[in-house]
C-alpha cells in the first residue's frame, strides 16, 4: 500500500535530495514549507545552500507537471505541493494556527481525515514537533537518511581467539593466510573486510598476542606499522592506538577516520603522524589541519583582528596538541614548542584553516586532517573529501556523542555517514578507540558525567 510522507522544512533543509529517498510513495509539502525555505535562500551558509537547492529542484519538477496536482519522479515517486485547499480541521486552543509549525500539524490532519485507509507519516527533525503530532495522533518520524547508530558503528578491528602456533607462524611468516580455519571456534566464521584489524590472541593464553591488518590485496593478515621510534616521541599506549598509527602511517591509505570519545588520542596521534610523513620523510608537501568553526559556512564572527588572530579561539586545541608534541619530541624543548609550530607555518610545511573556505578547492599532495567531523552533515562530508588531489591523505577525527551542529545527531552526521560507506573499500581504514589514555582524571570523567 502507498503511504503519504508530509515532509517539514528542516528535513528538506538537512537534506534536499531527501525527495527521493522515500520510494515510489506520495510525498506531500505544505505551501508553508516553501515560504518558510524561501527565507533561507539567501543565507551563506549550509542551510542557505540546501534552500537553493531545494527551490532549483522544484523548479525543474514545474516542466513535468503541475506541482499543485502532483509530479510524477523517476523512482515513482509523486511529490504535491498542498495549497491549502484541504478543509483543514481545527486545532486545540493552545495551537496557535498563525504558528507555521502548527498550520504543517493541521495539513497532516487534515490528509489523515481525508483518506483513512492510507498511512500519512510526519517526517519532522524537531522532536517537540514530533510529540505535538502523536498528541494529535499523527504518526511522526525522524528523517535517518543513513540512520547508523553509534554502538552498530563498524569498529575498523576485532579480537581473534586462534590457536597458539598460529600466532607463532604470524610472527615468524608476517603474514597469515585467511581460511575457514582461521576463524572458526566460538566466533563461527569471520569475513574481514579491507584494511581492517584484528588483534590474534592465543586461546590458551590471553597474554600471547599478536596485531595485524588484513590485506584485501593479499589475502591476508600482515603485520601493522611500529616505528621504532614513535611519533615525534608520542608511543601507542593500546592496541587501538597501535591500530591508528598505522593506518595514519600507510601510504597506501588514503582516507582514514578516527572515532572515539574525548582523550582517547585521536587528534594528537593524527596531528604527529601528519608531521612524521611532512616534516621528516617528506611525503607530502604540507599538513593542513582544519575543523568546523560552528556553524559552518558562516563568516569567523566579530572577533577583532585578521583571520590568523580571528582563528586563535577556535584552533587552540590544534595549537596544544602540537606544542605538545614539540615538548615530546625531544628536539625542541617545552620552550621552543610555540616557536617550531610558527616556524613550520612559515615554511608552509603547516596550515590551519577553518572549513568555511574549503568548497571548490582542489587540495593536492597533502595531509588533510579535519578535526571534530562529528558537527558535519553528510553532504559536507563529501564536499571535504572530494577536495583530495592527487597524492593527498584524508584523516576524519571525531565523537559521535559530542554534537553541537542542531541539524545532526549521534546517528546520522556525516563521520558516521562516511564511516559506513568506507568500510569495505581498500582505500579507507576505520578505528573506533574506546580507551581513554588522557589521564585517570579525563577518563573518570568522561565515563561518569
């Protein structure tokens, strides 16, 4: 049976292709909506962008029919845009019908009432909007385009129990072939897909391990990368980390995504492989460190002075993490940590930016890291990662329970967005780091509030 989607602005404003996500049902948009998009358009930012968008795909949808009757889609789909001509019932006292919200609220109503049989569903990111439509006994529902919940999240690795001469063999063959054999016992059988990690642990003893990657291309588990020496003296303090510094370290990885909580090393140990493959082996031209100044697209703000000076408040935590590893390093001293980062930035070995500059950028030979992914929509997600040139390495940090973007959620912002659609492709690696090695403190707390 066909449904009616009654679709609310900020859904069309989250995502303009949204139109065409809902199969070949009815889709209905109240004029309201329309009015409420035009105020949007010519806004600078995201949300102005998609009212564009929104507003051009309407226009081209006028030439096959008329909006007011329903356009037919490619995929089936029937878009109408509801004028008002329903004979809209009336509304409890305390909703006022001069309120946009409540005048979307009275055409759901009113579709419902005018053909029973037929499931007319709210599909709204406002949550009080949401209640306020079941109070009324409408069926309402968030719009999930990819819709992956953190804990569903790919992890990028996993605990293997194997037979203890296999982790002999690995450390003596470096590699270990993928069989059935492998991966049978408690766990059944384990498909691995490219670039991801595996811890093998000798199922007669936990303490006899072994850690690798499995290779797509060779069909097998090989060892991970372990400078001798470290990042600029930062060592991993955990497998995840180990995991982490190797996909940040291989060249042959060219999109990497870091998620987990705060303290748990994502940023530090992205920011010292980026100067490791600069600054020392010369990898690539420079390292270009960038995070969203919220919300995105929109101007600094009024801060005084130029941008360098504007960028300051937003950037420091960067600034920390590599005045840090200027102290950790050895070569420099604590003091000299904050004259090495303006020396490399002189040299143009380093550049922090915000994001708000990136589209239509073509970003070539370098180490791209975006900092605090996790405020990013799917949509400028991709607008960042089609940045890449030739020779450019993309790293994601982020966690998913830290939002501050209105218009994203733990479930479908553009880090997990992009996480799962990267996770089986030779290109990409993913590590989900869940233990927090700032200090006892960061972690207490992070586990407790």
């Amino acid at each position: 049976m066909k449904k009616t989607f009654l679709l609310d602005t900020n859904v069309l404003l989250f995502d303009p292709q949204a139109l065409y996500k809902f199969g070949g049902n009815e889709l209905i948009i109240p004029i309201v909506v329309i009015e409420e998009i035009d105020r949007f358009k010519r806004d600078m930012s995201e949300n102005g962008r998609n009212a564009r968008l929104f507003s051009r795909l309407m226009d081209d949808l006028r030439s096959e029919g008329e909006l007011s009757k329903g356009v037919k889609l490619p995929n089936g789909a029937e878009v109408r845009v509801e004028l008002g001509q329903l004979d809209l019932p009336r509304l409890p006292a305390e909703l006022s019908i001069e309120k946009a919200d409540n005048r979307i609220l009275a055409v759901a109503l009113g579709l419902k009432l005018e053909n029973p049989k037929r499931p007319v569903i709210f599909i709204t990111k406002d949550i009080n909007l949401r209640i306020k439509a079941d109070a009324l006994g409408i069926k309402a529902e968030d719009y999930h385009p990819s819709n992956v919940e953190p804990d569903q999240l790919y992890q990028g690795w996993l605990t293997l129990n194997v037979p203890a001469h296999m982790v002999d063999e690995f450390y003596s063959d470096k590699r270990l072939p993928v069989s059935p054999k492998l991966f049978n016992g408690n766990q059944g059988v384990v498909s691995l897909r490219a670039n991801e990690y595996v811890i093998l642990r000798d199922a007669t003893n936990p303490a006899h391990t072994a850690l690798g990657r499995y290779s797509k291309e060779l069909d097998c588990v090989v060892p991970i990368l372990k400078p001798a020496e470290g990042l600029w003296g930062i060592f991993p303090k955990n497998a995840e980390q180990a995991f982490a510094i190797d996909a940040l370290l291989n060249d042959d990885i060219k999109l990497v995504s870091l998620v987990g909580k705060a303290g748990t090393g994502k940023t530090l140990l992205a920011v010292a492989a980026g100067l490791a493959k600069t600054v020392d082996e010369g990898v690539y031209q420079r390292v270009l460190i960038s995070r969203p100044v919220f919300p995105l697209g929109k101007d600094i703000g009024f801060l005084p002075g130029d941008i360098e000076e504007k960028l300051n408040p937003w950037m420091q935590p960067i600034y920390d993490n590599i005045d840090f590893l200027f102290g950790a390093s050895g070569s420099k001293g604590r003091r000299g940590a904050g004259r090495g980062t303006q020396e490399l930035m002189n040299q143009g070995m380093l550049q922090i930016e915000p994001l708000t500059y990136i589209r239509g950028r073509s970003i070539p030979g370098q180490y791209l890291i975006v900092d605090e992914s996790q405020n990013l929509t799917p949509h400028e997600i991709k607008t960042i990662v089609t940045r890449a040139g030739d020779d450019t390495k993309v790293v994601l940090t982020g966690d998913s329970f830290q939002i501050d973007n209105p218009y994203v959620d733990s479930a479908n912002n553009g880090l997990v967005y992009l996480v799962d659609r990267f996770k089986a492709e030779s290109l990409s690696a993913h590590v989900t780091l869940t233990k927090g090695e700032r200090s006892k403190l960061a972690e207490l707390a992070t586990n407790l509030l």
